[in-house]
C-alpha cells in the first residue's frame, strides 16, 4: 500500500467488522453516518462531549463553576466527578496532560491514540509510569468486556511503544508501569482500572501488526470482502451499497470521544451505490 493510514480504534474496531466499511469509510470516504441520529442519541453525544470540555477544563487548571452550566444532566455528571474523581492526589511533579494524542509506527502505517487524560510521573522507585483516564457518559462495561476492546488494547500498546518519548532521559516506561481507568458517570463510585505486563504487551503487538499486514494484503489485492456477519449490517450505513438492506436497521452506539469527521468529509457527496 502506498498510503500511510493513521489507524485508530475505530478504524481497526471497523476493518476488524467489515473490511468492506472499511474501505468505503476510510477509503472511498463516503459520508458516515448517511442518515441522522434519532435525538435522543443526539442529544446524549452532545452533552457527553459537553461534560469531556468540563473535564478538560478542569484538568488545563481552569475553574468550573457548575451553576454556569447549562445543562442540568451533565451538571450531574460534573458534581459526580467532583464527588468521586478517580484521579487520586499525586506528587507535584506529576504531569496532567488531558486530550493528548499519541502516534507510533506499525508496519507501513501509523497507530493512532487520544487520551482523554494522561497522567506521567514516577513512582516511589523512581521508575516512570503512564496512567490513562476515560470519561464514559454511556452504558457501563464490566472490567473483562473493557479489557478485550480495542480502546483499551490501543491506549496500552502506545503507551507501551512510545510512551518513553515523554521522559527526556531516564524515562523507559515498562507495560508493568501502564494503566488504564475507565470512569463512568453511572457508576461513578466503582472505576474500573486495567493494567499490563511485558507478556500482553507481546501478544498484543503481534495482533495489531497482524492486522497491518491484513490491511496490506487487501490494499495490494483491492478485494475488501463483505462481513459474514449480517448483525453488523444493521448499524451500518452503507446497506444500500452492498444490498444487504434486508438485514434491518439498529441505532449504532455512539462514543461522545469518536473522532470527528475530517474537515473536508462532510462536503463529499454519496456515491451512486
Ligand atoms: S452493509 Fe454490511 S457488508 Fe456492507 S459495509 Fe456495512 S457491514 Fe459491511
């Protein structure tokens, strides 16, 4: 493939699904989703993304002021934050950095991660450590489903490759020294941390490259197989496309983090199917 991808969890979550939507999403770049939200779901997307700006905020040393916002669902979330932060009281010289963005190379491509918070600093040991945070305004996830989905299998492997750029010197961070904590506003007293070790980081690793190299190899060929799975037909946009318009339809889960549409997506015009 002469294309650099920059693959992110949604990327790899959708090549893994349908390596068609794959590359009518990515590739070909058709619009995405072709129909409107119901509003419920919209409005729930928005005030998720409303309550990650109050977070970030907070963490940039900004004040929040709750009666000054808006909205009185995600005034509720913001006082169960206050309540029940999970981030804990950490040295001075601990780096909160919210919204950062991390890339590492895989293959002929590049991995892709934002991080709603990243908190760096160093141990008792001295020994440096990375630990994530992220904000759920959705349905709550047990501890084993988190584990196994690619947000988290993405956040620990970048952190695990590159997350030493962020020590000057001294500051080879170990996968024992990653962690992860998903914090949901429905369930605000019960976060759910995961950690990593050297082995997960290896076996992890050698998915995500696999994928690369399954992304080439179908890139090479220009063959991107429909999925056997009709049930993944039925959030897609894209039925008319490959008629399967008799799997009926379902309303997709939305993350409030899911990665905005590129600037210049949304003036591209359905293609005829
Ligand atoms: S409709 Fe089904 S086969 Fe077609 S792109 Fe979507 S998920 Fe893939």
């Amino acid at each position: 493939m002469d294309t650099r991808l920059s693959l992110s969890q949604y990327k790899l979550a959708t090549f893994l699904a349908c390596q068609r939507r794959f590359q009518l999403r990515y590739l070909r770049r058709l619009p995405w989703p072709a129909t409107p939200l119901p509003e419920r779901t919209e409005q729930l997307l928005q005030h998720g993304q409303e309550f990650h700006q109050l977070v970030e905020q907070h963490f940039l040393g900004l004040p929040v002021t709750p009666s000054t916002i808006p909205n009185e669902q995600v005034r509720q979330w913001w006082q169960a934050f206050v309540t029940h932060s999970p981030v804990p009281e950490l040295p001075t010289n601990t780096r909160f950095l919210p919204e950062t963005g991390l890339t590492v190379p895989l293959g002929n491509h590049l991995l892709y991660g934002r991080f709603d918070l990243l908190v760096l600093g160093k141990d008792e040991q001295e020994r440096p450590f990375a630990h994530v945070f992220d904000w759920k305004t959705g349905r709550p996830a047990d501890a084993a489903t988190l584990k196994s989905r690619w947000q988290t299998r993405l956040y620990l492997a970048l952190l695990a490759e590159g997350g030493s750029a962020f020590w000057s010197q001294n500051g080879q961070l170990s996968p024992e020294q990653i962690s992860l904590t998903y914090w949901y506003v429905q369930e605000p007293a019960a976060p759910v941390t995961i950690g990593y070790s050297a082995g997960e980081h290896q076996a992890n690793w050698a998915d995500l490259q696999q994928i690369a190299a399954r992304l080439d190899e179908a890139s090479a060929a220009n063959t991107w197989p429909l999925t056997d799975d009709w049930s993944e037909c039925r959030e897609c946009a894209y039925q008319i496309y490959c008629g399967r318009q008799g799997a009926g339809t379902a309303v997709p889960e939305i993350d409030e983090a899911e990665e905005p549409a590129r600037p210049d997506e949304r003036l591209l015009l359905p293609e005829r199917p």
